[in-house]
C-alpha cells in the first residue's frame, strides 16, 4: 500500500492544521486497522443530525436514508459548523453532533465544497461511499 507509513513509523495520531498535509481536508488523519494487518489512514468529519438519527447511527455503525431524503449524506469538517447547520436546519439544541472517521479512500471519492451556504467546508457521499468497512460514528 503505497503513501502509508509501517505501523513503528507512523504516529497514533497525527493533528494537522495544514491542507497540504491531508489534501482538502481539515481535522485529524487517524491510521485504521483493516483485516490482514493493514493500515489505511481515516478522515474526521461531522454531521448533525436529528436524535434518532444520532441513535441509529451509532447503534448500527452506518447512515441510513430517512423518508423522503437523498441517498447520501452532507459533512462538515469541523464540528462547530456541524453545529451550525444543525441550528440552521434542526433549530437551535435539536439535534446531535456526530464525529465521523471516514476511511480516506472513501472521503477522497466524496464531493467537497470550499463553502457551503456561508458556512464552511462540506462534503457528500451517497451512501454506498459512505457505509463502508472501517467508518465509525461516534457522538461528539
């Protein structure tokens, strides 16, 4: 797997504040353990979502398209913007922010938008980019 350091020389965790080092994205570039001892490197992204929402989806491990909805999900790279589309769209305190480790061959393939109304950086999947071997949702 090329780009991907050995376990012993590759860090924990390695905080970045620099496009350059992650590409387009913002946050913490985490290593993921795969099957065969394999390491692949996770994005972290936020989403706030209603709280069932918020439950299903870390019960399950995976996003699910509610009624009447696009079969894909919208990102922020921060969770203070998370939180500002969750005031925009859930009103204020109605919802959940969840912390999304993406694996990054899959959050490379997701559409990404430098500002997404007026807020900041977002990204989409659908959901078969997103539900994928080594994505964990936690709550933030």
């Amino acid at each position: 797997m090329s780009g991907v350091k050995a376990p012993a020389e590759q860090p924990l965790i390695e905080t970045t504040n620099t496009a350059e080092k992650v590409g387009s994205y913002a946050g913490m570039i985490l290593p993921l353990a795969l099957p065969f001892g394999e390491l692949e490197e996770t994005v972290t992204l936020f989403r706030a979502v209603s709280r069932e929402e918020a439950a299903q989806a870390v019960a399950e491990g995976l996003f699910k398209a509610g009624e009447n909805s696009l079969g894909g999900k919208f990102f922020a790279e921060t969770a203070e913007d998370a939180a500002k589309w969750g005031d925009l769209l859930q009103g204020l305190g109605n919802y959940e922010v969840l912390r999304v480790d993406l694996p990054k061959s899959a959050a490379d393939g997701l559409m990404r938008w430098q500002k997404l109304d007026n807020i900041g950086p977002a990204h989409y999947g659908e959901l078969p980019q997103i539900n994928m071997t080594g994505l964990r949702i936690t709550l933030k």
